[in-house]
C-alpha cells in the first residue's frame, strides 16, 4: 500500500463528512504519492553512502548557483519604487554569533524576526542532499541551535547537521516513512516535530535517540511551539489542539475546533492562538486549554499567526490579510488586493509597524500594520507560499521560482537573490549568520555574507 494513501486513510477517519483534504499539500504532494517500488531501495544506500566522498569532492569543485544583486539591473523585479538601499548599505554590522532560530518562525510569537543582520551577497558556504538520490522535498523550515541545523523532509528522514559543513550527525526514521512537513521546536537538549501519520517526537538533540512520542492519530504539519509553563503545543488535521508535558509527553490538555488545524499555535501573554480550517481565530488559555473566544475569519487558514503585543496578523485562502486585536476579539482591517484575487498561505513576519506576508499572487506584500494599508508589493516570478523572515533592513523569502530574495523592507525593491533552480516553499531559517533553507528538489543550503 502506498505511504501517501496510508495517511489519507488516517486523516479520512478523524474529519467530518465532507471536510476537505488537507490543505498544504501543494505542487509537492505528487512525490508524496510515490510508491516504495519507485524509489530507490534503502538496500542500495551501503553502495551509495561509498560514491559520497567522491561525489563531494565533485560538488566542490562546481560554480555556486546564480547569484544577483540590485546592481544589475531590474526588470519586472519590483513594481514599488526602486529607491537607493540606503538601508541595506548601512547594516554592515558583526551579527550576533550565539544567537539561535529555534522553533518555526523564530519565536513563540512566530513574528519571523532574526537576531542576526546577512548583508547580501551571500555566498554558498554548503549545500547538501542528504536522502542520497531519492526523491524526496523539504517543505519544513530548518531549525538552527549552537552547531547544528535540524530538519525533516517528506519522506520521513528527520536529520541533525553540522552547521559548519553540512555532514549529517544523527539521522532518524519516522514511523513508516511518514512525511515530515512540521517544523522541529528544540528546547533545553530535546527535538520535537510531528509527521503525517500524527505522531509527535521527542528526541535528544545531542544523539537523536527517541526519548518519547505521542500519537495523535490524525496527521501534523502544524509546527509545535512551548508555552511559559513548559507545554508543548500543536495542531493537527483531526481538529486538535494538544499541549504536551515537554519532558514526558503526557496531555495535559486538549482544545477542540470544527474542522482542521494545520498552522502552528502562537503564543503570547499567557494566551494561544490558532487560525483553522473552521473559519475562526481561537483564542486559548495557554495554561488550561479553555478558550476564551473565537474570531471569525471568514475563509480557512493553513498559515501561522504572527503576534505583536494584542496584535495578531494573518492571511487566509479567502484572498485576505487580517489584523485583529486579540484581547478586545475584534478585526481592526482587511487587507484585501482587488485587482489580484489569490489566497495566502504564508504566514506574515511583523516588525516597526509593517506586516510582510507572501501571496499565491506571487508578490510579497507590505502592509501598514495599524491601518491595512499597502505599503508596497514586490513581484516575484511565481507563487510565494515561503513565509518571510526580517533580518534587519531587509526581508528574505523564497519562491516557487526557484529563487530565494532579499527584500528592501523600506522599498520593497529587490536587493539580491540567489538560484537554486528548484521550488522552495519553505521558509528560511536565519541565525548565527548564515541563512538555511531547503528545497523541493532535496536540497538544502547554507548561506553567508560574502568575505570582503
């Protein structure tokens, strides 16, 4: 039986009838359905694992992919302004060598905010394919803690790499090769992700080794989050919201909704919030479970809140953006783009009063943060469902373009990218300066400013 139809069976019992598919597969789900008899088999990696000295000194020697920055010129790149970045050439400062991208979307806020500041051009400091031949995509965004680099793909392979050159330090298998498209929470020395048969892991983040799992019997790609009380806390397909004990794995409570949940919970003042498939932003106690209310959102969400102070930013598949205070439970605007009618499923980053978020539409949008209003768009060349992530004055997001992109935040003018010549729907992770990201194609890269 194919792997791929196993999790729908599992994910078709907890849904209501007439629920709809997961959302989030997207251009990706077709290698999903993949069966093993057309993948390489796990026998042939003794012969392959043998041809991988030899294939590294091979990529070695090989030209990084393209690489552009905004001096040359621009054509139907950006459609705000092309102003001088003013910002970007005053940010040559040392970024912060002991910070950490721990968790999806930075913090438990999920404002998609970086410690450290990548003055572009970045440079390729390693780029590793770790499945060895299969066909396999990243879809989860890389975790990045002291000196390693934490990340699944979606054939069940969950790795910790070595930050300074990219050699694989543990590897562990989900159960069944189920796929992995939830980010990994790591926290005081433990690993946690969840993966399409609806197990949560718990593994040591020094070996790998299987501490404990939880299974919540529908699939996960929500991606888990810790609350102030040590609770570990997720969506999943089923309608769930779970929060765990971190060090056992024991419930300590369970929040209901009427349909799926696949963004990742957002946390902050004592609160959890989760967009659903239901229509509706909940508004949980983080410490109890009880909800304290629900806010109508009028279209289903795959996306993550981003939250600042009682703010709370989120796009939808109904076309929307929406800013809503939280505590008061009211939506203060729309953003709504009239003349491109596509659906969100980015999550925004939010930072001095902009919310940045990517579009099917395939634009980065600028958002004025109390009003609604456009700030300014820049086009990209296909869809964006990378959520963005803010390095000082600039943004970084991908494309299924084949493009990663940094982004004037006061401009909106492009002012550097990178080819990888592969869709990349997940989002960059920045800490520690480098930038990681990884790809539909199996890939995974490791960037840094260029020595000058």
């Amino acid at each position: 039986m194919k792997r791929q139809q196993r999790q729908l069976d599992r994910a078709s019992a907890a849904r209501a009838p007439g629920a709809p598919a997961p959302l989030g597969l997207g251009d990706y789900g077709a290698r999903r359905n993949l069966s093993k008899e057309a993948r390489p088999h796990r026998s042939t990696r003794l012969f392959q694992s043998l041809c991988i000295l030899l294939v590294s000194l091979i990529v070695a020697c090989q030209p990084s992919p393209k690489q552009t920055s905004s001096t040359q010129p621009l054509k139907n790149d950006n459609i705000a302004n092309n102003k001088t970045d003013k910002l970007t050439s005053a940010a040559n400062e040392t970024s912060t060598p002991t910070d950490n991208w721990s968790m999806y979307r930075g913090n438990p806020q999920l404002t998609g905010v970086a410690e450290s500041t990548l003055t572009p051009p970045l440079t390729q400091r390693w780029r590793v394919s770790p499945a060895q031949g299969e066909t396999v995509a990243f879809v989860a965004t890389a975790a990045i803690v002291d000196d390693r680099v934490y990340i699944g793909h979606d054939f069940g392979t969950f790795y910790a790499l070595n930050l300074s050159d990219g050699s694989i330090e543990w590897q562990f298998e989900a159960i069944e090769e189920a796929s992995i498209s939830s980010s990994a929470l790591v926290h005081d020395g433990k690993v946690y992700f969840g993966d399409g048969f609806g197990v949560l892991y718990c593994l040591a983040a020094d070996s790998g080794k299987l501490l404990w799992k939880f299974d919540s019997k529908t699939e996960i790609v929500s991606s888990p989050n810790i609350t102030a009380e040590g609770l570990i806390v997720f969506g999943s397909t089923g309608g769930s919201i779970y929060a765990l004990k971190a060090d056992s794995g024991e419930q300590a409570w369970e929040y209901r909704t009427e349909d799926q949940v696949q963004g990742t919970v957002g946390i902050a003042d004592g609160v959890c919030l989760i967009g659903g498939c239901d229509g509706r932003l909940h508004v949980i106690d983080a410490k109890t479970g009880e909800g304290r209310r629900k806010i109508p959102i009028d279209g289903q969400t795959g996306g993550a809140v981003a939250i600042a102070g009682t703010s709370a930013f989120l796009g939808t598949f109904g076309n929307e953006v929406l800013g809503f205070d939280w505590a008061d439970g009211k939506v203060r605007w729309r953003y709504r783009d009239e003349e491109r009618e596509f659906p969100f499923f980015s999550s925004a980053s939010v930072a001095d009063g902009t919310v940045y978020i990517g579009g099917r539409d395939k634009r980065l949008h600028a958002i004025n943060a109390a009003t609604g209003e456009r700030r300014w768009v820049f086009q990209a060349r296909a869809k964006i469902d990378s959520s963005p992530v803010i390095s000082g004055p600039l943004v970084y997001v991908g494309s299924h373009d084949g493009r990663l992109y940094a982004v004037n935040r006061e401009s909106g003018a492009r002012t550097w990218y990178f080819e990888v010549g592969s869709p990349i729907s997940a989002s960059p992770a920045i800490a520690r300066g480098v930038l990681v990201v990884g790809t539909e194609d199996g890939a995974i890269y490791c960037l840094e400013p260029g020595k000058t």
